[in-house]
C-alpha cells in the first residue's frame, strides 16, 4: 500500500508540472538561472541613474532650486526598488538550491515558482522605471531676481575672484561680505559682473539693490538711494540706521560693499572679507595689450618692450592700465614711449599718491595743451559721483575764458565737446548717457591733488563739495583761492564779508541757503562764474551781488528767487543768464530794459514760459503779459530756444526782428502754439521793402512737438535758411501755404522769392497730416540731405525738380 500510495502522489506531482508547462508558468522557474543575473545587472543600472539623478537635486538645492515632484516621486519609487531587488538577489542562492533536473523543476516547486514570478515581475518593474528617468532637468528654474543691469567691461584679471565671491552667495553661513583693496583696482568692475550675473543667474532673492555712497555719507541720503546695490567708502555705515536688514541665515539677504582699507570690513562686521588684489603681470599685459592695440605696438620694432615697461611701472593696477594704455594707444615711436616711462619714473609720493596719483597724473601730464588740462580740473568742482551736464560744463569754461579761441558760443561749444571727448578717451572722465558725465572716484581725488597741491601757485582750488558743511567755512582759509566749490551742502545764511581778489569761479548750488549777506559779494572783482542752482529756499539777491563787474555767467535755476534787482543792471560783461525752473516763475518779476542791457549776453534760459497778466503797478515787469515783450528784450542771443512755450496760442515772430545777432531758432514742447503769425510783420512792409530785410543773419529753425501748428509760412522771410527741421507736429499741414503766401503778395505789390535756395538739410519727422512742402517745383541749388522720417504717410509729392 504504501508503495502504491508514493507512487500516486509522485504520479499527480508529475501530472501538476506537465500541466504547469503547458500553460507556461514553468518558465518562471526553468528561467530563473538567466533572469537573476538580468535583475543584478539591471539593480546596477537603476542605482546608478538614482545617484546621478540624487547628484543633480543636490546640486540644484544648493543653488536654492526646487527638484520637480515629479523627480522626487521617481527617487522615492528607485529607492523603493532597490530595497526590493535586493531582497531578490540576497534569498537567489537559497532558491538556486531547491533547482533540479537541469534547473526546470524544483524540490519546492510552489516557492520556486512565486520566487520566479516576483523576479520577473521586479525586473519588468525596474525596467520601466529606468526608461521613466530621462528627465530633461531636474529642477524649476526659479525667475532671477530683479535687478538693474550696469554697463560693464570684460574683467580681465577678475574671473577667480569673481567666482569665488559668487560662492558666498550659496553658503548660508556668509551674509556680509566686504570687497577691500586700493582705488582703481577693479572692486567696482567686480561688484559690477555679480551685479549683472543675478540678471541671468536663477537665486533665492527678490530684488538686488545697487547704490553709491559717498566718503561723507548722510543717511537720509543713502536711504534714498536703497536703488542700487552697495559700495561703501572708508566709513563704517550702521546698517540699522540706514534701514538695511543685517543679513542671517533666517532673512536670506546678502550685503556686498566695498572699501579701500580692511579696518572697514571689520567695522562693517563683514562676515568674508576678500582682497581685490592688483593684476598678475601676465593678466596686466594682456589688459594693457587690449588697451593699446596691437598695430600700434607692432608699429616699431623696440616698443614691445618699452611698452613691457610701462606695464611693469603700472603695477598692475587695472585704472592705471586702463588711462595710461589708451593715452599711448596712437603713440608709434619708441622716443615717445621712452619719454613716458620717464615721466612714470619721476612721480614719487608716499602711500596713496605714490602709489596711485603717479600713475593717473602721467595722463594728466600728457594732455596736448594746457587748456585741456585746466578744463579736467575744472571738473573736480562738482561733488564725488556727480553727473555733470556737458553742456554746463562748455557754458563754464566758456565764460571762465578757457575757450579763448572763440568768441562766440555757437563756436566755443564745439571746442568745448572736443574737449569732453578727448577726456572721455583718455579715461579722465567717464560717460553717462549723451548729455553727462563724471570724475571716476580715484581720478577726482588725483585732479584735487593735483590742484591744490602741486599746482597751487597756478589754480589754488578749494573744495569742500558734499563735504555736509551746516555753516561756510571760514574766510581766511579760501581768501586766496582761485576756484571754490562749497556745493551740495547743507548750509543756510552767508553771513561773512571774505576778500577774495583772486576768486574766479565760486559754485554754491545745491544748499538750503535762505540768505546772502550784502557784504558778501563786495570784494569779488574778478569772480567770473556764480552758480546759486538749486537753493529753494533763496528768494532774494543780495544788492551787493551789483559788485560783481566781472561776473559772465550767473546760475539761478531752480531757486526761490521772486526778483531780479534792477542793480544787476552792472553786470555789463554777462554772457549767460540760467532761470530755468524757477519756483516761482508765475509771480517772478524781471523789470524792463534789465536784460536788453547785458550787452554782451548770449545764452539765456527761461522756461517754462508762460503768458501773465499783471496789475497796472507791475508794468515794469517784463513778464508781465504775453512773451513776446521779454523775447524783445533778447536782441542780444545768437541762439533762441523757446521751450515748453506755455498758456499762448499765436507766436508774433515781430518780436524777434531787432534780434540782429539770431542764427539759430528753436521752438520744442510748444503743446499749444496754433500759429506762427506774420500778420503784424505784413503791416511794416511796403512794396519798398523786400522779403530778406527781417531775418537775413537766421539760419537755423528747429521746431518739435508743436502739436497745434499748422504750417510754417512765415520761413518766407528767412532767405538764408540753411537748416530746417520740424518733428512730431500732428496738425501740420503745410510747410508753406499758397493761400497765405498768396495774400503776402498782394499786401506787398510785389511776388515773393522762391524759397529754400540756400537750404542744405531738410528733416521732416512724424507729421501724419502733412500734405504739401511747396505747391510749385523748387531748384533747391544747395541741397545736400532731405530726410523724411516717420509717419508722413499724406505727402504724396515733393517739390523736386529733374536735377
């Protein structure tokens, strides 16, 4: 029985297995010797994806990125997986063991099976897991953060340093980090390219603040300016009073200064504190190499290494290689470069100015002319990181005789921004946008050294601009001085009565002053330029300012003044005259006859100009009723700019008639000027009097965004026209109108004169209803540039003629 019963059951088991491996469930078992070596292989694979995968949402979480839920659902599922696989591999040789007959039947041939059949299924699984991890990235990319981006150059010398201040960036430990080392050797460079970099590069913050802060910094001053990011003097700032947050790891921010000295870092408590050191030889060529130019050091044979030396003298200093690489750039002869090694060699002066000053003098020294010179001083006048108008600066050296080629504005002003470019190109000054520009921090230092120290016999400047003065410095120590500047401070009354004999220049804009002394001004006799700008709270001029007889130009733009006293009358050398902006140019009064008599004058400002009416007792106000009583005054300019011609719809152009000198005429921003008459000149013509006896000496006429006017018939008159440009006029009809013209005509008896026969360039910009220039053909004998610009899409014809 018990044979027969063995034989039974070994008989069913066999059945079982048959039947098994017909529906094909053995192969779970007879494969297990290949799939466990495929599961191994496969673990491998998915611990070495997880790794990389896990690498990259390490290093994206350090630059403050967020890994995608995606990525971080797949990592969890890998890991899970591999814990499983493991599992598998680790119990595989206990399952081996249960194989026999070749390994496709099993001693427990149930745990085979399943074991088989979770290997297989753990394999599949692994499989697409892996093929599921082609992720593209693996983490958001956070929006930058928001921030200005400054002009830049490319850093030669910086990029180490540059990186590693961006690693203080991504460690949390570091929030205050103070950039020292001497002025001119790159910080601001540096601070400039991670400024930038947080435009392109994803952070963790919101806003990225850049602002400049002076030597004498006013914290009221600095708290406006928390625009900009930070760039400290040798001062330590209290960043709480300021309102700076002091960085921690728990509000996230991040403070950048720099300073020239290390005591600063430590007074600002700056967490890393990194040295800006001065350009390795080989990096210092190749900045010098750039800045020169490789035409003109291949230009002689022996210049490369006189060129090798100038380098050396320079130490490195990227300001020095900058200035003093562009001042050689066109020099092609070795006497040259050996004379400036020379003049390198001679300059020795302790710490700051041996070290510096020598080297930004050397192009100082190698200005052409003395004149050039003298305008680069000039320019230490205005405060630290002050934007100068250009055109400020030309009016000034203008009137301070330093243009003395020229007797004419018109003419000096092109000398003038020959000379700003020449400056620019030598890396003395420094551009900000079209119209201004600045003294880099460290060349206005040099410039200030140079003028009231070495050439103190010849300049003698004193300067105390922004320097947070609450009363005028006392007289005995600038008596002799040859040019002041006490600008930009915060001093209220002029009380002292100095004798200045030699005082030429004397800036006070931009202080609360309230009042001037009588006395102050008596023993000027040869102050030349006086700039009162920006002092609100002046209303009135002291009489004494009559003493000024050598005064040429007077500066009163945006000041509280309520009068101009007749006693001005003796400021018969004046040529410029600034009443711009005035706060109270509604009830300003100006009396008669008081501009007519600067004789000399030749730049007036005056805007916005606007039509008043006045009292019987204030007709001795040459403001007082329309603008054309003090454009009479004006007969004096050679250039007339009417801007922002306000509360008059109708110009008299009668007014300008007895302005013998008139070349230029510009009318900008006239929003409600309907007409240029010429109705009132009509009534002084007769058919003995021709069309060119009005405005012969005119030849230049500019009118902008005059969006009432309708045409411009009156350039009848103007036969030496020689430039013509009208812009952004959307009621312009006609540039001449036949009609009017028409009854010119008929008034006079006699036919007007073609026009345009002496106009060389004629712009016409963005008039949408222009339809006609001149209804007949025209020579236009002169011609040489006609411009049509904009939307002029109803001016069908132009009056040309074959040739």
């Amino acid at each position: 029985m018990g044979n027969c019963c063995s034989i039974q059951i070994g008989f069913e088991n066999f059945l079982l297995r048959g039947w098994v491996c017909v529906v094909g469930h053995a192969n779970y078992v007879c494969k297990l010797k290949q799939t466990l070596p495929t599961l191994s292989a496969a673990l491998q694979e998915l611990r070495a994806q997880r790794n990389d995968m896990q690498r990259e949402v390490d290093v994206a979480e350090q630059r403050l990125l967020k890994p995608f839920e995606q990525v971080q659902l797949w990592l969890s599922k890998a890991e899970t997986m591999i814990t499983k696989a493991e599992k598998f591999i680790e119990d595989s040789p206990r399952q081996m063991n249960n194989l026999c007959l070749g390994s496709c039947a099993s001693k427990n041939f149930l745990s085979s099976y399943k074991f088989g059949k979770n290997v297989t299924k753990m394999l599949q699984e692994i499989n697409d897991h892996v093929s599921k991890g082609a992720f593209k990235k693996v983490a958001e990319s956070k929006p930058s953060a928001s921030v200005v981006v400054r002009p830049e150059e490319q850093p030669i010398g910086l990029e180490s340093t540059i990186e590693k201040v961006w690693s203080c960036i991504v460690d949390k430990d570091v929030g205050i980090i103070g950039l020292y080392g001497l002025g001119g050797v790159g910080k601001t460079t540096l601070l400039t390219q991670i400024n930038n970099k947080f435009s392109t590069t994803p952070d963790n913050f919101d806003a990225v603040i850049w602002a400049l802060v002076s030597k004498d910094y006013n914290v009221a001053k600095i708290q406006d300016k928390i625009g900009g990011n930070i760039g400290f003097w040798d001062t330590g700032v209290e960043l709480n009073k300021v309102g700076i947050p002091k960085p921690s790891q728990e509000n996230g921010s991040k403070l950048f200064f720099t300073a020239r000295s290390l005591e600063v870092c430590g007074e600002m408590e700056a967490r890393k504190r990194i040295k800006v050191e001065c350009l390795e030889p080989e990096k210092a060529w190749e900045l010098f190499q750039a800045k020169v130019g490789d035409e003109t050091l291949n230009s002689h044979p022996n210049i490369w290494k006189l060129a090798e030396q100038v380098v050396e003298r320079c130490g490195g200093l990227p300001l020095a290689l900058i200035t003093i690489g562009r001042a050689m750039a066109c020099k092609t002869t070795p006497m040259e470069w050996k004379c400036a090694i020379e003049m390198l060699k001679q300059s020795t002066l302790p710490k700051m100015k041996n070290e510096v000053f020598p080297l930004l003098k050397f192009s100082y020294d190698n200005l052409p002319n003395a004149t050039m010179k003298c305008c680069l001083l000039y320019c230490c006048l205005y405060r630290d990181d002050y934007r100068i108008p250009r055109k400020e600066l030309v009016e000034h050296w203008f009137c301070e005789g330093l243009l003395n080629e020229f007797d004419r504005f018109s003419e000096a002003q092109m000398q003038g921004d020959h000379i700003i470019n020449s400056l620019l190109n030598a890396c003395l000054l420094e551009r900000v946008g079209e119209d201004y520009v600045k003294m880099h921090d460290v060349t206005r230092e040099m410039a200030l050294w140079i003028a009231c120290e070495l050439e103190v016999k010849e300049n003698k400047f004193f300067v105390k601009a922004g320097a947070q003065l609450l009363e005028e410095p006392d007289a005995k120590t600038w008596e002799g001085a040859k040019r002041m500047s006490i600008m930009s401070n915060q001093m209220k009354v002029l009380r002292e009565t100095p004798k200045c004999p030699n005082l030429r220049t004397l800036f006070l804009r931009e202080n609360n002053l309230q009042v001037i002394s009588d006395g102050f001004f008596q023993f000027m006799p040869h102050l030349t330029v006086l700039n009162l700008s920006r002092n609100y709270g002046l209303e009135e001029l002291p009489k004494g300012i009559s003493q000024l007889i050598s005064l040429e130009c007077l500066d009163l733009s945006s000041t509280g003044i309520r009068e101009l006293p007749i006693e001005l009358k003796s400021l018969t050398k004046l040529k410029m005259l600034d009443l711009s902006n005035m706060l109270f140019i509604g009830k300003m009064k100006i009396p008669r006859q008081l501009i007519s008599s600067f004789s000399k004058l030749q730049v007036f400002k005056l805007r916005p100009l606007i039509n008043r009416d006045y009292p019987d007792e204030e007709e001795d106000n040459v403001l007082n009723g329309v603008n054309e009583n003090l454009i009479k005054e004006l007969k004096c300019l050679q250039h007339l700019n009417l801007q922002e011609f306000r509360d008059s719809n109708v110009f008299n152009v009668l007014c300008l008639e007895n302005m013998a000198r008139l070349e230029k005429l510009c009318f900008k921003d006239c929003a409600s000027m309907e007409e240029i008459k010429i109705e009132k000149l009509l009534s002084s013509v007769s058919s003995n009097i021709n069309y060119i006896s009005q405005f012969h000496t005119l030849s230049h006429v500019i009118i902008d965004g005059c969006g009432k006017l309708t045409d411009t018939t009156w350039l009848i008159f103007v036969p030496n026209l020689r430039f013509l440009s009208i812009s952004w006029c959307f009621k312009m009809e006609e540039i001449l109108s036949e009609g009017k013209l028409g009854e010119v005509a008929d008034k006079v008896g006699i036919p007007h004169p073609k026009p345009f026969l002496k106009l060389e360039m004629l712009k016409l910009c963005v008039l949408p209803e222009l339809k006609s220039i001149y209804w007949d053909v025209l020579p236009f004998p002169f011609l040489k540039h006609f411009c049509v610009w904009g939307d002029c899409s109803k001016l069908k014809k132009l009056p040309l003629n074959s040739d």
